[in-house]
C-alpha cells in the first residue's frame, strides 16, 4: 500500500509542475475562446488571431505528453475539452482568400498604423525636419546642395540651373508612353528599396532609420530651395504632392516600421527579446506591405500623372484629395469593431 501510495504522490507532483509550466499558454487560449465565443473571431486583434494556432498547438502538444506519461484524468479531461474547443475556431472558421484580402486593407491595415501612431509621427517629424533644415541651409547656401541631392537624382535641377530650365521640368512636353513606363518601374523599385531599408535597420535601436527619415527630408528641402530662389517653389510642390503624399506617407510607415523594430528589440518588456519580436513581427510586416502598396500607387502618379498632366490647379487639387483620403483611411477605417467593449478598445489602439 505505501508503493501504491508513493506512486500516487510522484503523479500528482508530476501534474502539478506539469500545470505550473504550461497553464499561462492555456488560460490564454481560454481568454481567446471566450472572447471569440462572446464577441466572434472579428473581435480579436490581428496579433491575438496570430497567437491563436499557435496557443492551439501548444495545447494539443500539452494534451499528447499528458497521455504519454499518464497524468491525471481531470487534467487530460480538461485538455481534451480545451482542444476541441480551440480545433472548431482555428478550423471552422477560416476565411477566404478574398475575406483576408478584405480584411487587411478595412481593418488589420489602419488599426495596425494607429496603434504605431507614436512612431509614425516619430517618423514624420524626423521627415519634416530634414525638409526644414535642407531648404534653409540650401537658401543660405547653395553649394550644400551638392551635399544634400545625388547628380543621378538632381538630373540638372541644382543651383546653377536657370528659370526655364527649371520650368521646362516641371512642364515637360510630349512624353513616349515606353519611357514611362520605365521611369515608373524605376521609381518604385527605387522607393521601395529606401522604404525596406527603413525597416531593416530598425534593429539599431531604431536611430537609423529615423537618419534615412531626415536624410529623404534633406533631399526634398534642398530641391525646394533651389525652385523657390527662381520663384517655382509653389510650382514645385504642385509637381511633387500628387505622388508625394503616397510615396512620403509610404517611406514614413516604414520608418515607423524600423523605430517600432528597434523599441521592440531594446525594451522586450517581460518577454524574451525573440519571443517579443515574433510576436510583434506580423504587425510590423502589415505595416511594411502598406508602405510598398502605397508605392505602387506612388509609381504610377509620378511615373504617369505628374508628366502628363501639367495644369497646377489639376496638380493641386490632386494632391489635396490624396492628403484628404489617405489621412481619413488611416484615421477612420476599421474603427467600428474597436469601440465595441473594452477588449475592442484595446485592439484598436
């Protein structure tokens, strides 16, 4: 009787470590189900569905070693319960393709932006100070142009250009429709590249990244500077904001990517740094394939639109709904299912 007895006690002290080192993965899948159960798979935040197959296999794991080494029935019980329950969300209700793209773009997209929000206007801020000090310290010199603006990039629009040359490339003449097409190409490879390494250096701590922000802002200022010294600083901008808004709105999410990167890796929190980085990662991509989508957009408007179309009022009034619908659909969109209750409210900041 005291063998049996024994036996007993190294089981119970088996289930009860067994549960001690696995139950947090557990209780959050409970939480999970509950809210999927109460609000529907809608309420979750994207990085809560992502951490739902993998809680879900981690259960299914925890259920297999309790067999394998016989722990108590209450716990298998429980886990086999748990399981099943977990099987019918994360396999009953997938979308299709088509719902995933839908979602993206309506909800996962925007939330994930607004939750950044810190480090987009970390971003931003960086961006426009760049532009600030570039045109400044281009006006009051202008041999730091050659500093700030590459030759390849400049393409004769630099300080010893005159008026109508100056003019001439903002209010170009024909255009062949194959070398627009290229120029295009060109551009979103180009943008992209810059948008991609704002993330990937994010690591550092985030610090290049915002260099790259106030290094682009540089290159702006000092082209600004070089326009207005010949009165085309209006006209300039005309040129560039209809492509401009997308393509600085897509460079800045990036940068806002990088910074989050690197906050992320420097002040993992309770986390490891790995574990927090994975789990933060999918918000972080949403973020960047925003950014590289609004680069197409970008390509297309400065590839086509600003060389074809040459009235400044048409450029303008371009570039101000670009602002208006690009700054309403990272506000405003997917909001509804953020103000439902206080898990809501959570997933959408």
């Amino acid at each position: 009787m005291a063998v049996v007895k024994d036996s007993q006690d190294r089981t119970a002290l088996k289930s009860s470590q067994f549960r001690r080192e696995r139950q947090g993965s557990w209780h959050e899948l409970e939480h999970l189900l509950a809210q999927t159960k109460r609000r529907g798979l809608r309420s979750l935040s994207p990085e809560e569905l992502a951490r739902l197959p993998m809680l879900y296999h981690n259960a299914i794991s925890s259920l297999s070693v309790a067999r394998a080494i016989s722990l108590d029935r209450a716990l298998e019980e429980y886990l086999t319960s748990l399981v099943a329950r977990a099987y019918v969300v994360v396999y009953a209700c997938k979308r299709r393709p088509s719902e995933a793209v839908v979602d993206f773009f309506v909800r996962s997209l925007p939330r994930n932006v607004r939750r950044h929000w810190p480090f987009v206007a970390a971003a931003a801020t960086s961006l426009l100070v760049g532009t600030a000090a570039g045109f400044v310290m281009t006006r009051i010199d202008p041999e730091r142009f050659y500093a700030f603006v590459p030759v390849e990039m400049a393409a004769g629009r630099d300080p010893t250009a005159t008026y109508e040359q100056l003019r001439a490339s903002l209010y170009g003449g024909e255009h062949d429709l194959g070398e627009l097409n290229a120029f295009a190409a060109m551009l979103f490879q180009n943008n992209t590249t810059v948008a991609l390494l704002s993330i990937a250096v994010g690591f550092a701590g985030g610090l290049p990244s915002l260099a790259l922000m106030f290094y682009n802002g540089l290159i702006l200022g000092a082209m600004l500077a070089v326009f207005a010294a010949h009165g085309l600083g209006s006209d300039f901008l005309a040129w560039v904001l209809p492509h401009g808004v997308t393509e600085l709105g897509a460079i800045v999410l990036c940068g806002a990517g990088g910074l989050a990167f690197g906050f992320a890796t420097l002040f993992p929190g309770e986390r490891t740094r790995i574990r927090n980085l994975s789990e933060r990662g999918r918000a972080f991509g949403q973020v960047a394939l925003g950014g590289v989508l609004m680069l197409f957009l970008s390509a297309l408007l400065e590839g086509f639109f600003r060389q074809l179309v040459t009235s400044q009022s048409t450029r303008w009034l371009v570039a101000a709904t670009m602002a208006t619908l690009v700054t309403a659909y990272f506000c405003f969109v997917g909001r509804e299912g953020g103000f439902v209750g206080r898990e809501g409210r959570r997933a959408d900041r």
